[in-house]
C-alpha cells in the first residue's frame, strides 16, 4: 500500500470542534484559566413533544457584554424541530433576533450540534421552537464567555492546530475538504488507493503527456471509482487498461477528490475526544512544550482510527 503526495485544493471551511465545545471543554480542567465561561440551558435536553407555532419557549439567559454562543444539540428526530433565537431588553418582551434561524433538524440531519454565536445588543436572549409530526431529542444552550475576542481567536487557532494534528497522526481527513493526489504514474496493478479517508467523491482523474495535453478520464469506462472501502480507491473496469502516454515530468497525474467526515458520516468520538484534550493541553502549557506522556493520551485516543499504511 503506497501513500501518495497530495495538494489541498479546498481547505477546512468548518471545524470538526466548535468553538463553543472548546470553551466548555477549557472550562471542565480544573487547572483551566479560562474561569469566565458558563453555560446555561435555554431548552432542557430530552425528548420533546409536538409544539405548534413556537409554543417550546426557553429559559431566558442574561448576555450584557459578553459573548453568548447558542449551542442545538439535535438526537434523534423522527418529526421536525425549527428553533430560533429572540432577544429582549426587559426580560418579558421578546422579538425574534435576525439571523437566528437554526436550520430544520430532521431524521436526515438530527444527532447533530448546529452553533450560532450572537451578535445582537439585547440584555437576554432564549431559544423557542416548534415541534410537528412527532416528539424528538433536542436541547439548546447558551455559553456565555466574558473573556475577549483576541482570546477567542487564540482558541481558534488550537482548534485549527488540534485538526492539524489529527491529521497528521491519523493519516485521515477530520473535516471535509477538497484534495489533489499525485501520481508519477499508475501502477502496474488495477487499482490504487486514494489518500485521507473517509473518501466523498472523486471529482476528475487528469493526466498530462509529455506535449503538454491534459486529458481528463471518464468514470466509469475508465475507472470505477469505490468509496465502500477504506482507505477509498480506483479500480480499473474489466478489460480495461490504464492509459498509455509518455508522462509529463512534472506531477503527470493528478486526482481530485472531496474528502472528509460531514454531517451524515460524523467524526468518531475518539477522535473528537483526542482533539478536545489536546485544545485543553494547548490552553494549559500556552507557550511552554507539552510533556510527551500528555500528548501520549492524545495519541492514544487517535491510535485504532490510523490508517494502515502508517
């Protein structure tokens, strides 16, 4: 099993961890210095009933000068939910906030976290939400965080450097993104593998002749493409040969593809658990070297999901 060169074409848009769930996570060390975040229930989770027209109303949270991240955390959902944010000056008055529609949680799209930071001027905000068809699991919360944005952006940057890491060790994708691999040539067998599972899609396979001439390949007549294993892979089709062409020097194959975990194939647990102990570990040694054993936790968290070529 080779492991071939590869490009980011598309990067990471959308973290695997929140914000807001590295907030919480930074809050639960005990030996955290981030002592200004809290979080507070709007909508206790559990399975709720139908609820026409908004009539879910939750508990009110007091935000003033602070930063407020609104958290819906979906299970399972054989009817519909939409939930939105409203904001109030007095505590009793509430208007609907722009931009606080959560997306419609349905059995297509439930057991997932759908995060909205808010960014209104309002005293108090809560989550109301309307339930049809039938009761489904779903709560919303408010974390409520006093520290300032440049702290914030420093915590972005773990989050970004715990992927980093993910990735590096597990040799797999922690979030969609769009990738080219790189190929000299195709090998001599009828297939070869795709690299940072869990594979999407295979978007074109182009190569380049020694003249300079790109041609792009055909799905299906000229490659299968199989998503079902893992690591992801081309297979030739039967009776059918890789292309014959003097190589380019440079970089002469060139496969695209849309890798990652999504909404509907969602990040293991472990190994979103190794990145929150790791965001935890950069907030607590902030400038100073991780001790290899800490980082040996991480480690361990990432080691049954590495792929087998390492």
């Amino acid at each position: 099993m080779m492991e071939y060169p590869y490009k980011v074409i598309t990067p990471v848009a959308t973290e695997p961890v929140t914000l807001a769930e590295a907030k919480a996570h930074i809050k639960s060390d005990s030996t955290s210095t981030a002592d200004n975040v809290s979080t507070s229930q709007s909508i206790v989770p559990g399975s709720h009933v139908i609820a026409a027209a908004y009539s879910l109303v939750g508990t009110s949270v007091d935000v003033l000068g602070k930063t407020a991240i609104v958290n819906l955390n979906a299970g399972t959902c054989t009817g519909t939910v939409d939930a939105k944010i409203q904001e109030s000056d007095d505590d009793a008055t509430y208007t609907d906030w722009t931009g606080g529609a959560f997306t419609t949680v349905t059995s297509a799209n439930d057991n997932a976290v759908q995060e909205k930071q808010y960014t209104g001027s309002k005293q108090y905000i809560r989550v109301v939400a309307t339930v049809a068809g039938a009761a489904c699991e779903f709560g919303a919360d408010v974390l409520v965080y006093t520290g300032s944005t440049a702290e914030d952006s420093k915590i972005l940057e773990w989050i970004t450097t715990a992927r980093e890491e993910a990735e590096d060790y597990t040799g797999r994708a922690m979030a969609n993104q769009t990738l080219e691999q790189l190929m000299d040539s195709f090998p001599s067998g009828d297939s070869f593998d795709l690299v940072m599972p869990p594979l999407q899609s295979v978007t074109s396979i182009k190569y380049t002749d020694s003249a300079g001439t790109e041609t792009t390949m055909a799905v299906t007549t000229g490659y299968i493409v199989d998503a079902d294993r893992e690591p992801g892979r081309i297979v030739l089709p039967y009776c059918v040969t890789w292309p014959s062409f003097v190589a380019h020097t440079v970089n002469p194959i060139r496969v695209r593809i849309v890798t990652g975990y999504y909404a509907s194939n969602p990040l293991p647990k472990k190994l979103k658990s190794g990145m929150l102990v790791h965001i935890g570990l950069l907030n607590k040694y902030r400038d100073n070297p991780i001790p290899k054993d800490a980082m040996d936790t991480v480690h361990n968290l990432y080691a049954r999901h590495r792929v087998k070529w390492f």
